[in-house]
C-alpha cells in the first residue's frame, strides 16, 4: 500500500530528479541535519519527514560526490508499506556564499546534527559539517567501534553537547532510491563530553527528536557500560563474518564455539582493565543471542569487504588491541584475527 507522499512533489521515477529538482520552500532552513547517505541516516531522516519534521541531509564530501540535486526522492518501507518522500540535501555551497562560516566561530543553522557516518568518516564528517552548526548545537555520533570520542570532542566548542546513539535498528538500500525498515530495533542515548552532561542534569537532550528518527530511546547517564557490551558483539561478529564471508547465524556452528569463548575471555579482561565489569557466561549468552536474531544478516564489516570498502576493524579489534597493549595484556585470539583481516586486505 502507497501512502501519500510527504511532500509536495515527487519524482514519478529517479530519472525524473535532475539537478533542478527543488526541494519545498519551507525546507530550506531546517534545524535538523543528518550526515552522510548511509542506511541509518536515511531511516533517521525518513521517520523524521514521516512525523512532520523537516531535517537536512548532507551529503559525504564534496569532492567524493558530484555536485547532488537538492531533492533525494526516496521510497522508505516501514511495517509492509511504502512511502515515497522527497528529502531535502543542504547545498553547503549555497550556504557559504549567504554566510560566512568558520570552525572557530559556528554562525550556522544546525541546532541537531546526527552522525550515523563509519567511524572513520566521523573526524571528517564533523570537520565538514559543525560550521554550519550553532554554538550550542547537540551532536550525536552513532556508529561500530570505540576510540572516536576523544577525537570528535577536540573538534567542538566546550559548549557544543556532544552525544553517543548505539542503535540496534536495522535498515537496508534495496536500491539507489529505496530504503527498508529492515528490523524494528531500539537506540541507547547518553552523554559524551561535560556540555553534553551538564545538559542532561539540567533535563536537555535531544531525546524527544531522537525518539521520532530512532526511537524507542533509551536515555542514559552513562552510555560506556553498552558501548562496551556493543564492541564484545562487534568484535567477535563482525571479523569472524568478515574473515570468512558468511553470514551471521554460520557462527553457531560446534567449530566457531572455542575460538568465540576465547575472545570473549580476552575482552572480559580488557574491559575489566577499562573499568567495565562483565560476566563471562552473561557475555558468551549475549553474544550467541545476537548471532541467533540477525542470523539470515550479513555483519557490517562482511558487507564492507565483500563491496571492496573501508571497514571499522581499527575501531573493533583494533580498538581493543590498542587498550590490551595499554595495559599490557596479551590478547592473542583477537590479534590472530585482525592479523588475518589485515593480511586479507581488500
Ligand atoms: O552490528 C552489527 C554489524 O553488523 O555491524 C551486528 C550486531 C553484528 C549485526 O550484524
């Protein structure tokens, strides 16, 4: 079934949309901006135009893109129906000449900015887009893999709110212009530098917006103890489905058991060494149940190199190989396993 379109115009095919398709006028200065064109992002932003709420999205980089039409027509199926939208891309061109943006001093439009970009994108996505937001703007990083924060962080103002949204939403591009709700998931939202916690015990986040594009959200004060639960899912998911290409559910096979045990063991410790408590049978439980749930689904990073992409394997292993070293603590199944990825390098 076809639901009205959101907006006024849409393209009767994706041959239809030049570079002078307009998006509506009452586009032009949203407050809501969203990075990238990845699948979270889109899902992000169709359930944002869905309920009414006008956002931006904008797009990678200037010069891995051509020059975008203002207006992506998507069709975005949710619960077995279709909905054809048109979403607004920011022309940051446009922008520049009306205003003139720099880093040091944000005059710009973004109070929200959501950042659902691969972990390595993330400094350059931010470095691109926070001219153009307000200097008290909420930014809320949205990835796979730990190590970004810091790094992100410098890049703000002390009074730009800086959040992290681990989600378990799914979403997949059926094609250029088509998007599916592939799995109805759930999002974690919790403060990531001091403006962001200041603002969080004074009852501000951006809960409410984040609720519409990923919602249901749950708001914590304390969002490391599930990023870390995140990364011992990623770390064993992720690069054995990508050593192996298979999907998911083949690692319950009896032959994966010992080595999925061994990592979980070694991220028990470097965690415990980070200050995160886990329990290792919890953990191993856990982890099996994610391998059950998304087992007809290819991992993030399998996808990433069957298409021949960068991956987030720094940010996963890599990640936890930089903490055991800290710490000094040996970790040898995960180091056999990035060794192998990296020897296999696309
Ligand atoms: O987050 C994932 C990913 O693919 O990146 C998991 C949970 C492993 C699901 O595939």
């Amino acid at each position: 079934m076809t639901t009205p379109a959101a907006f006024s115009t849409v393209p009767s095919s994706p041959a239809d949309q030049s570079t002078s398709a307009r998006p509506p006028a009452h586009q032009a200065g949203t407050l809501t901006a969203i990075a990238g064109q990845g699948a979270v992002g889109l899902l992000a932003a169709s359930r944002l135009v869905l309920a009414g709420q006008p956002v931006s999205l904008l797009p990678r980089t200037e010069a891995q893109s051509p020059r975008q039409a203002v207006a992506l027509p998507l069709t975005f199926s949710a619960a077995q129906q279709d909905h054809p939208l048109l979403l607004h891309r920011f022309d940051a061109s446009a922008e520049a000449n009306g205003q003139q943006s720099n880093a040091q001093q944000p005059n710009g439009q973004f109070q929200r900015l959501l950042v659902p970009v691969k972990a390595y994108d993330i400094e350059l996505a931010l470095q691109q887009w926070l001219p153009f937001c307000t200097v008290d703007a909420d930014i809320v990083l949205c990835h796979n893999g730990m190590g970004t924060v810091e790094r992100a962080s410098a890049l703000l103002l002390s009074t730009q709110k800086l959040w992290f949204a681990s989600t378990t939403h799914g979403a997949l591009k059926t094609g250029p212009y088509r998007l599916r709700h592939s799995g109805m998931g759930s999002t974690n939202l919790g403060p990531v530098n001091d403006a962001a916690s200041h603002a969080l015990s004074r009852q501000q986040s951006p809960y409410d917006w984040l609720q519409t594009a990923l919602g249901p959200v749950q708001l914590v004060k304390d969002i490391q103890p599930l990023l870390w639960q995140k990364l011992a899912i990623n770390a064993v998911i992720n690069p054995l489905t990508a050593l192996h290409q298979c999907k998911n559910g083949a690692l319950a096979a009896p032959e994966f058991q010992a080595q999925i045990r061994q990592l979980i063991a070694e991220f028990c410790q470097v965690a415990a060494a980070c200050d995160q408590q886990f329990v290792m049978p919890d953990l191993v439980g856990k982890v099996l149940q994610v391998i059950e749930a998304t087992a007809e689904n290819y991992s993030s990073m399998q996808q990433d190199r069957a298409a021949g992409r960068p991956d987030e394997l720094e940010y996963i292993t890599g990640f936890l190989l930089r903490e055991a070293a800290r710490h000094r603590l040996p970790i040898p199944a995960h180091l056999a396993l990035y060794q192998a990825l990296k020897a296999d390098a696309p």
